[in-house]
C-alpha cells in the first residue's frame, strides 16, 4: 500500500523520502510543492484539487518546503533520498498544515518506486516518458486536535443497490484521516453488506458511496456510517487520536 501521507512537525522542521529507480534506465526526477486537497464533485467522487495559489489565511506550507535536491537523476537500480526542509514564520499559529509533493519523472520506459522513510510502504508507478506521482506532507505545529461531523445522512435503494450520501467535515484542527464503514443491515439487523473506504478530509466533502444488496435479501434496511481511526496506511505513531462517529439511517 502507498505512503500517502509524509509527516513533519515544528521540532524536526524536515521529513524525508526515498526515490527508487527499479527500471533498466535512469530517470530524471523534479520535487515541487503545490497546495491542493480532495474535493467531491456532484456525482460525490474524490479527487485531488491542485490550487496555483491558495488563498490568504489557507493551511498552506508549500511556499516554505524546499526539496534537496530537486531535480536529480536517479540510475537503474538506484535510490536517491530527497530531504523536504520546512521553514514557515516563527509566528505561524499551531495546527496543521500542508503541502502536495509532486514527483516527476522523465526518462524512458521505467518503474519508479517512491518510498517515505518514515513507514515501509511504498508507491510504484509505471513511467513512461513523462510520470507524476502526488503525495502529501502534513506539517504539525503545536497541539493538533482530529475531529469530524456527518450530517445529512441519507440512504436510497435504487435497483439492486444501496446510494448513501453524507457531508463529512472535520471539527478539529488537524486533517481527518479515518476511514469510513458503511453496514447495510436487513430487519433483524444483521449485517448484510460492508463497504470500507479511506476518508481523508481536508475541508468538507460529501463522498456518495454503492452498496450491494446480497441477492436474496428483504428489507426494510438501514445503514450504518461509521468513521474511524484505523486507515492501516497511516503508522499509529502519526494518527491523532478521535472518538468514531456513529449514525445510522433507514434505507427509502
């Protein structure tokens, strides 16, 4: 599973990240930083909004990360460690901060392995001329709180399918990075279907999610929300801490 998330905090002020080259030829590699963060569209799928410039009062660290080096060329078979250096105003309120790393590769037809240093997961991407992997460096100054609202909680059966839709926003001061389980429970209320997806909330979202209905199975169903602090891709000495939020909801 890929490192998705690097951490950094106003004591190291750095984080770094290995960069593997396991194809048969170099790779020329650039590091830029960029502020961005997942948003939903109307149909509630999860992208990532790349901002050129973030707004004024944004939690944006990007202008004050520098990569060392950024720009280098990686042999087969060789691994390059980039040092991400942070250095925002004495003055920058506590909480949570971030910036997109965004790693591009150019060379001929390769692997790229990225690896943070930090955890022992890695990501693996197919390069082809012109590659770009986006990961996250997350910047924690102070006390840092995780907390998370769902409202709006709904659930419609539309053929042999369960669409439920939320708005998922966070109450804390740092990023929301749970997971979120839904439980499809007939009648009886046992659990007739899961769906597990990570959750990572930025400012608020409002994901739509599809749950199958077991072939055979009666209603009338509920499902149940539950977000946690279990995303296996985050090492635990990184999570903060949050109470799970629980609602449920009967399906229509």
């Amino acid at each position: 599973m890929a490192p998705t998330v690097i951490f950094a905090n106003s004591r190291t002020r750095s984080a770094t990240m290995d960069l593997i080259n396991t194809s048969a030829g170099p790779s020329e590699i650039t590091v830029e930083t960029q502020f961005g963060y997942p948003v939903t569209d109307s149909a509630g799928g999860i992208s990532v909004l790349l901002v050129d410039t973030a707004d004024a009062g944004a939690p944006s660290i990007a202008k004050y990360v520098v990569a060392y080096p950024r720009k280098v060329t990686v042999a087969a078979g060789a691994k390059q460690t980039i040092r991400l250096l942070v250095n925002p105003p004495a003055t920058l309120p506590d909480g949570e901060y971030w910036s997109r790393i965004i790693i591009t590769s150019r060379g001929g037809p390769s692997r790229l392995s990225a690896r943070s240093t930090t955890d022992t997961n890695a990501i693996q991407v197919g390069v082809t001329l012109v590659v770009r992997t986006v990961t996250t460096l997350l910047y924690r100054k102070g006390v840092v709180t995780a907390a998370v609202t769902a409202s709006g909680l709904s659930a419609d059966q539309v053929g042999d399918s369960v669409i439920v839709r939320a708005r998922i926003a966070r109450a804390g001061t740092g990023v929301f990075l749970g997971m979120a389980h839904l439980e499809l429970m007939d009648d009886a209320g046992r659990v007739i279907a899961l769906l597990e997806r990570q959750l990572p909330v930025y400012y608020p979202l409002a994901p739509r999610y599809s749950l199958a209905v077991p072939q055979g199975a009666r209603g009338p169903y509920s499902v149940r929300l539950r977000l946690a602090n279990d995303r296996d891709d985050i090492p635990m000495k990184d999570r903060l801490p949050f109470a799970p939020v629980i609602e449920t909801v009967k399906v229509k």
